[in-house]
C-alpha cells in the first residue's frame, strides 16, 4: 500500500488528506498549534492513522510523500516577528528600500485607504538603517565592470552586522542579475568570516530588472529563511523517527511542491502556499468533473480566500504586496479578507456591525469553544442559527457551548444594537455573506469575467455553510462541495494533488523585434536552471513539463503581462505572434483599444517553469449509487435553522453525509453534517451528490 498526504497548517485547524493507490480518501483535522505548528502536524497524522486502523509509523513506512502547506513564512513577515537582518547593497543605493520608489505609499492599500491623503504614510523600511550597509562596486546595465568589489569594504561591512547581532545577511547589489559575480563573492566573504550565517542573494532569489522590488524581496526572503529552514528540519526529524519513507515536501505559492531541503534556499516563494492548495485542487477536481471556468472558495478558520481557473487554468501573476513591499514570486493569483469562521464580530465608532479582519485563531477561538474566548465571532452565530450542531464539531470531538456563544453576541453586538441575540446573530450572518459576496465581485467581475460562466467550488471549515449566499451576491447559480467528507480539508487535498513546480527568470529587457537567437539563449539558460533543479530534488518524475513565458510591456507603460512562448526553436515569426499573443492578452485585462501597438512592445523578464510530474497522485473513489434519488434514508431529524433573518427560525431536515449515495437529491432548507464541516442547503435550492460524492447545490 502507497500514501500520498497533504497537510495544511492555518492559523486555527490543521487539516491533512490520505490518499492511497487503493482509491481511498481520509480528511483529518486538528487544533493547530502555535507557536509551534510542527506538533500540530503530528496531532493530525495520529488522527490520519487512526482512521486507517494502524500506528502513525507503519502509516508513515507506506507514504510516498508529504506535501506540506504552511502560513508560518507569510505569518512571520505579517507580524514582523523576524529575526534582526543585514543587508548589503551598491554605493549610494542603500536608501531605495526606505524611498520604496514611491510605491510605498499606494501598494496594498484600499481605494478608501487611497483618497485618505491626510491619513496617508509610507510604510517603515523592512530593515533598521544601521543594519543596512553600502559596498565599493558597479556594474553597468550590461553585466560589465565598471568599479571592481573592494573586498576590504565588503569585510568590513559584514563584520559591523555580525557584530551588531544579524542572524542573516541579504545581498542585491546594482545590476547584479545581469552578472551575479560580486554578490556570489560577498557570500563567500561572509562564510569565510562565520561559515554558519544565512545569506540570500538577488541574483539567485530575484534575477528581475527593478532595484527596489528586488531588494525587498530579497531581504523578505532572507528574513524567513532561516525560521523556515529550522522549522522544516525539526519537523523533517520527528517524521524520520517515526519512520517516514518518502520526502516531506512545501508547497509554494507558484502551485507546486519543492522538497523541504531546498526550500529554505528561496524561502519567499513558500508564502503563499497555504493558499494556493485549494485552487490545485480545483484543477484537479476541475478535469474529473469538466469543469474549466471555476471560482475556488476557502472559508478557513481565519481568512477567506478566492482564487480563479479560466479554461483549465489557474490565473497566475509574477508578483505580489506584502506589506505595501512589491515581492517578485510567482504564484497563483489568490485573493484574501480576514473573513474566516474566527472572524471577529464588532461594532464600529459609528454604530456599524463589522466582522473581521481581526480573527479568534486557534487560541482561545470563539467563545462557543470554552478556552476563554469572550467575542464573538462567525461560528458562534452559525452556532445560534442553528447551523452548526450542538454536540460540537468534527464528530463531536470539538464540543461547542451555546450559551457561550449567546453571551458573546448579547454582550457585544445585540445590547448595543437594540436586538435580540438571534436577529444579531442573523445580522452577523448576512454581514460575513455580503462581505464574502463582495470580494467574489472583485476578482471575478473586475478581471472581465461574468460570473454566470463559472462553477463555484466552496471548501473550508466554513465554506460550505455559506457558499450557496456568497455564490447568490454574484449571480452564481452552480456550486460544488468538494470531495463530500473532505471538503473542509480541500486545500490539503490539493498539496496531495500537487507536483515538483520549479521556475527561473531573467531580466533582459529589448524590443520584440529582438533577435530570435537571444531570446533562445535566454530560455537555454533557464531551462537548463530548472532541470539542474528538479534534480536537486531527489525525485523520480513520471514526466516532466517545460513552459516559456515573457514579461511584456507597451513602450514606457508599466503594466507587464506574462505572455506564453512556444517551446522549442525560435524564429522572428514566433517572436512577432508571441507580440500578437501580448497584444491580445493586454486587451482581454484592460479592455478592447487600450493597446497602443504603435508606441512599440517591449520584453522585459523571461521565465521558464518546469513541472515535475510524481508518479502518484490521487485518485478520488466513485461513490456508490443510491436505489432512488430519495436521501430520505440519510436524513436523521430536524431542527429549527435561521439562514434569513426575514424568514426567521425554520424547521429544516438534517442529513447525515455518510448515509447519502450518489443521485440522492435534497430540497432546501436542509442541513448536510459532514464529520468536518456542515453544508447549508438554502432556500429554492437543490442539492445532488454526484458520482464523487460531491454536493452539487443548484439554485431554482
């Protein structure tokens, strides 16, 4: 027997998937654990393990691989909980990071944020000034030499960090990405010095044009190296002595996998892994099920995430925002509000009922848990609706106090609003629907798509409870609950699901009427980066999957946009379709006519991303079909359900998702208990179970 498990660390449950070549599916959920996230980790593994009827270590003797997903890196620079930083940079350009080449001031901010001129500030610099520091050198645009490194400079510089107490030291120096010889050169100085200190380069984590978002996101990636590489080792040990036999993979945030020990090496790219999880798991599910136009949406314990596939495709972006800093990793384009089930309920300074962004997390967690937490939050309305059963979550292991959960909303949201608890807790319910509807509206509506195309996948603790009011703000008449019994872990699905993802880039910008033979020179090199480092990996693939890409650009414009190249020889008929291709893609994103061909295209970043494709992967078990499409047989009472506070307390049939079979049909309002999440079927809506064991939640 082979396993394949996925293990999705969030900030209040961690969620893992078993998956073995049988065909079985497993979801496991546990309490996660901070500030050590590992144990958490290992709690849910015991619970994988006892599912399956034998010891975690004979589980673990028979796992292909782990793939694990964490928000400890993004949590880290969020927070700014990061250990003390050097950098080391040209002559006379330490100050770019602290200017922020005035992006400092727009990047990451709302439009509300953007027309508070008064209130606006530019962020502070990632870095104290004593700890960034100049070195004698340059290069010119063309990689030359222009003033060599002085190496005593460069000593001198590193030992004033060392001995101010850096624990790392972040290396971009001018042009470097054109030719990398001096930073390697520095690295080399600092290990001569202290052999056991970090250090990042910008020509190995960021090879992009731009000063200061190369250096931004080489010293984020620095200040998240070494945690990740400690917390990745620890926990890489405690599965060794319990007898792991494959390698324990991270996710990263460009949709795939790199092993463990390579990770730490460019740690910025593993920020996004938690959320890039689900949206592969859509594509996979996407492919079984037909579906190429999906809205992929987790509910989790803290966020709400939403993240696009058009034609089979995730939708991807060559940059991200993380604290107003531009960060140059690819990834999968996910969006995200702190609107998760934890989400906290307040009232505003003008009497406004707000929910989130500010989270219970796994400690204390809503009130309704009994570990001490008194504000109330999205689950204890749900637990006063009647959404939630009163015996407690995943099978009754979590139990939940109503009157706990009551107490919270009387004190906080209903006394000070005039209402009674349960019209607050319907007010807190559609508010986190409308909020959650208007994000939907943003990613969807906004990028030039019209959501009556898409299919809605919900997953997450929380997701399926409110998937079909979200889906019904934008126009959505179609959703999925994924998986059945594991879609509140669909993200850790999707790390099980996932391949070895690798990618290379290189700045080198030119007209695109440039030479055929450069850009082929360009993508050689790539190419022959990526293969050296699916080696690295020390996997075996089933296959491996090459794709070219190039960042461009109208003349002088700023908007870049990846356009795809075709593998293999290139001529200046391909060079001039793949302008065509830009062009085309430019008017899909801004609008037909806001091209302006005539002003010239330019290529400014080349990328190669190369797939290893693992030799398992999962396969999702047909359901058995029901003799009727009657799910009386799976229905085991009722109860009284608010899902409109306009209808008020309703009685609704509940049903147990074991006892239901596939084309079984069900007439809301219903309620759906799954050992891990509960799905609500609203009002002129029918639910289907389909051959997988999905929830297909259609709107009349």
């Amino acid at each position: 027997m082979g396993y394949v498990i996925g293990v999705d660390v969030g900030g209040t449950f961690t969620d893992a998937v078993l998956d073995d070549d049988a065909g079985t599916v497993l979801a496991a959920k546990a309490p996660s654990t901070p500030p050590d996230y590992s144990q958490g980790v290992l709690d849910v593994l015991d619970v994988l393990a006892q599912q399956l009827g034998v010891s975690v270590e004979a589980m673990l003797a028979e796992t292909h691989h782990i793939a694990h997903g964490t928000t400890s890196s993004l949590n880290a620079l969020v927070m700014g909980n990061v250990p003390p930083v050097g950098f080391l940079t040209t002559k006379g350009h330490r100050d770019s990071i602290y200017i922020m080449n005035v992006e400092g001031r727009y990047l990451g901010r709302s439009p509300e944020e953007l027309q508070n001129l008064l209130g606006q500030s530019k962020s502070h610099g990632l870095i104290p000034k004593k700890h960034a520091l100049e070195v004698t050198e340059r290069l010119d645009r063309d990689g030359n030499v222009v003033v060599a490194l002085d190496e005593d400079s460069a000593r001198t510089a590193i030992r004033t960090l060392l001995d101010d107490g850096v624990s790392a030291i972040a290396v971009s120096l001018l042009w470097s990405f054109r030719n990398p010889a001096h930073e390697q050169r520095i690295r080399e100085l600092v290990h001569e010095i202290d052999p056991t200190v970090f250090v990042s380069l910008s020509s190995e984590v960021s090879p992009r044009i731009r000063e200061f978002s190369r250096n931004a996101t080489t010293i984020m990636s620095t200040q998240i190296g070494p945690g990740l590489r400690d917390y990745l080792g620890s926990l890489e040990s405690q599965l060794r002595e319990r007898k792991l036999a494959g390698p324990l993979l991270v996710m990263q945030s460009n949709g795939g996998a790199v092993a463990a020990a390579e990770a730490p090496r460019n740690a910025i790219s593993t920020v996004g892994s938690v959320l890039t999880g689900g949206v592969v798991g859509a594509v996979s599910l996407g492919k079984q099920l037909g579906h190429r136009n999906i809205i992929a949406t987790d509910v989790g314990g803290t966020t709400f995430l939403v993240g696009l596939v058009v034609d089979g495709e995730p939708v991807r972006a060559s940059s991200t925002v993380i604290n107003h800093h531009p960060i140059n990793v690819p990834t999968l384009e996910v969006h995200a509000i702190g609107s998760g089930g934890g989400a906290i309920a307040w009232i505003d300074a003008g009497g406004n009922l707000q929910v989130g962004p500010r989270s219970a997390q796994a400690v204390p967690g809503p009130a309704c848990y009994g570990q001490g937490g008194t504000e109330p939050t999205n689950t204890d309305a749900n637990l006063v609706l009647g959404i939630l059963p009163e015996r407690g979550l995943l099978g009754g292991r979590k139990p939940l106090n109503k009157d706990l959960s009551r107490e919270a909303i009387r004190t906080k949201i209903a006394e000070p609003l005039g209402l009674s608890v349960e019209d607050a807790a319907a007010a807190i319910y559609a508010v986190q629907n409308a909020q959650t509807g208007d994000l939907l509206r943003k990613t969807v509506v906004e990028a030039g798509h019209d959501p009556r195309d898409f299919v809605l996948y919900a997953f997450g603790g929380a997701g399926p409870a409110h998937c079909a009011a979200y889906a019904a703000e934008v126009g959505v008449r179609e959703v999925i609950v994924p998986l059945g019994q594991v879609a509140s872990a669909f993200s850790a699905y999707g790390l099980a699901a996932s391949n070895i993802v690798l990618a290379a880039e290189l700045s080198d910008p030119g007209a695109m009427r440039m030479d055929p033979g450069r850009v082929e020179r360009n993508f050689e090199r790539l190419e022959a980066q990526v293969r050296a480092a699916l080696d690295r990996q020390g996997l075996k693939y089933s296959g491996i999957e090459i794709e070219r890409e190039i960042d461009m650009r109208f003349t002088m414009q700023l908007a870049e946009v990846a356009t795809a190249v075709p593998n293999g020889s290139l001529d200046a008929a391909a060079i001039a379709a793949a302008a065509d291709l830009f062009e085309q893609r430019y008017a899909e994103l801004y609008g037909a006519g806001s091209g302006f061909r005539e002003a010239g295209i330019q290529a400014i970043t080349f990328r190669v991303r190369a797939t290893g494709i693992l030799p398992f992967s999962p396969a999702l078990p047909e359901l058995k079909s029901g003799d009727s499409a009657d799910a009386a047989v799976a229905r085991i009472g009722s109860r009284k359900v608010c899902l409109d506070g306009a209808l008020g307390y309703v009685d609704t049939d509940v049903y147990d998702y074991s006892k239901l079979l596939a084309g079984h049909t069900l007439s809301g309002p219903a309620i759906v208990e799954v050992p891990t999440t509960t799905v609500v079927v609203p009002h002129n809506t029918t639910g289907t179970v389909d051959r997988l064991g999905n929830l297909n939640i259609v709107a009349h």
